[in-house]
C-alpha cells in the first residue's frame, strides 16, 4: 500500500547561476523535491543553474506578504526585494 501523500505547503525557492540570481518562486508542494522541480518549470533558463535554494514558508508569512500574483510564477531580484528579501551577507 502506498503511503499518504502529506499536505501540500508553500516553499521559497531561488535558483542562481555561477554569479547572479536567476529568478525565484513561491511554490505550492508536498515536499521539497517536488517545491524545486515545480519552481525548475517556471524557469526556461535550466542550463546555467548552479545553486538552489529551498525553504519552506509558513502559510500565515506568504499571505501576509506574497501577493496571489506572485505565488507559482518565476520572481526576478527586483521583485523578491520589493518583497522584503535580501542577499546572504545583507
């Protein structure tokens, strides 16, 4: 028998390249796996990723500051800034 699927959350992933960030995503998933390979669809720039970043987010955090047009849909720096997000070291 297979085991239940456990419920869906949200996750935060960002992609970067060797030097830059490529993009990033708010992403509905049962697990971290699926999180990147849902967020890797949104991105049409899969060649030159060198580093992801998955963390899940607590769903009261996302609607209180993630508006519904920015969930499920490739984030440039621009727009995760205006968001409150910041680069490691900031």
């Amino acid at each position: 028998m297979k085991p239940p699927e456990k419920p869906a959350q949200w996750f935060y992933v960002s992609f970067s390249g060797v030097s830059a960030l490529i993009g990033a995503a708010f992403v509905e998933a049962s697990s971290k796996r699926a999180a990147v390979k849902a967020a890797r669809g949104l991105t049409p720039i899969r060649d030159v990723i060198a580093d992801v970043l998955c963390l899940p987010v607590e769903s009261k955090d996302l609607q209180r500051h993630v508006p519904v047009a920015l969930r499920n849909k490739l984030l440039t720096e621009s727009q995760i800034r205006q968001l409150g997000g910041k680069r490691p070291g900031e």
